[in-house]
C-alpha cells in the first residue's frame, strides 16, 4: 500500500530504527514511545488491522508473538517483563491502518488497562 508509514518504513522507502527483519515480519521502534522500551512489530504484507486477517494468515500471526518474544529477549526486558498490545479500529485508538504488536517494557506497567 503506497500511503501507509509502516510499508514505507518495511521498504527502506522512511526512515525507522528497524531492531529486526525478515521475509515476514519488521520490528521497529515506535516514534512516540509509550515505555522505555516501545517496539511495533509488524507483518511485512499490508493487513490493515486483526479483522482483516484471514485463516492463511495463522502462521504469520504467530510470526508476530514469536518476533515480540526475541525482540523482548533482544532488549533485555525478558525477564523483568513486557506487555504486547494489538489496537483494533477506532475505539481501541488504532492510528495506523496495518496490523501491529506494540512491545512494552522497561518498566512496571499500570494496571488496570482500558
């Protein structure tokens, strides 16, 4: 998709501090951390959300968690722990249309959500 920031960012086309890469899936850094450690791991095809997914798409969503998992270990928060957060539509304040895991750490989190 030729307007969204995350393809852009997956492409080399925008600049993005990318922690980790493959033929799948892209790990980057999030621009307007919410954590001392904030990470959005993406699916490199263009999903624009988890409503969008579709059966052929299992393994790439475990691609997701499994990247979230070593990318946590990468930074150091494996340990101490983290929070993966997946924001759907509107309500739930998704500001970019491609499906992404928020990695969160670094600190101790508030509790409760929402």
């Amino acid at each position: 998709m030729t307007d969204c920031i995350f393809c852009k960012i997956i492409a080399g086309d925008m600049s993005g501090e990318i922690l980790y890469q493959d033929d799948r899936v892209t790990a980057f850094k999030d621009i307007n951390p919410a954590a001392p450690v904030h990470v959005l791991v993406v699916p490199n095809r263009h999903i624009p959300s988890v409503r969008d997914a579709e059966a052929d798409d299992r393994e790439l969503l475990g691609d997701l968690l499994l990247t979230a998992r070593q990318v946590a270990e990468d930074q150091g928060i494996m340990d101490s722990g983290f929070r993966l957060i997946i924001n759907n539509g509107p309500n739930a304040h998704q500001e970019v249309s491609h499906l992404h895991v928020h990695l969160l750490g670094g600190q101790r989190m508030r509790h409760p959500m929402g």
